[in-house]
C-alpha cells in the first residue's frame, strides 16, 4: 500500500473507532505501516491486527471494517 492508501486507509478507521480509542488505533496503524514500507509486513502481521482492532471499533461498524481488512489481506497475499 503507498502512502496516500495508507493515509485513506487511516482515516477510513479512525473515524470508525470507539471515542478514546483513537490513538491506540493509530499507534496499530503506524506500526503495520512501518513494516510495510521496511518490507518485512507478514500475514501474520494481519492475524495479530485483527483482534487488536476488532476491540477498538464501534460494535456497529465492525461487519464493515472486517470486510475492508479481508479484502485488503487478500490482495496483500497476491503481491
């Protein structure tokens, strides 16, 4: 993912977190980046970020970010 992606990618959620957990999900967030851009991302990286972030998402956005993460962890294994 470039920069830009991993931009809209923060934004899109951010802005589905629960309230006052939004620096801890940015703290993910950046973190996965930084594995992305060194290179060394790993579908495993994935399995750890999902429950991670499964537990800071509001309950009704949850079905909506687990689509978007599976469809990003697909094309990540395509690459």
């Amino acid at each position: 993912m470039d920069k830009q992606g991993q931009e809209r990618f923060l934004s899109f959620i951010l802005q589905r977190v629960q309230e006052g957990k939004e620096e801890e999900a940015k703290a993910i967030l950046m973190e996965n980046f930084r594995k992305q851009n060194e290179g060394t991302f790993s579908q495993s990286d994935i399995a750890e970020f999902i429950p991670k972030m499964i537990t800071l998402i509001r309950p009704e956005k949850l079905e909506e970010i687990q689509a978007i993460v599976k469809q990003f962890s697909g094309n990540f294994g395509s690459k």
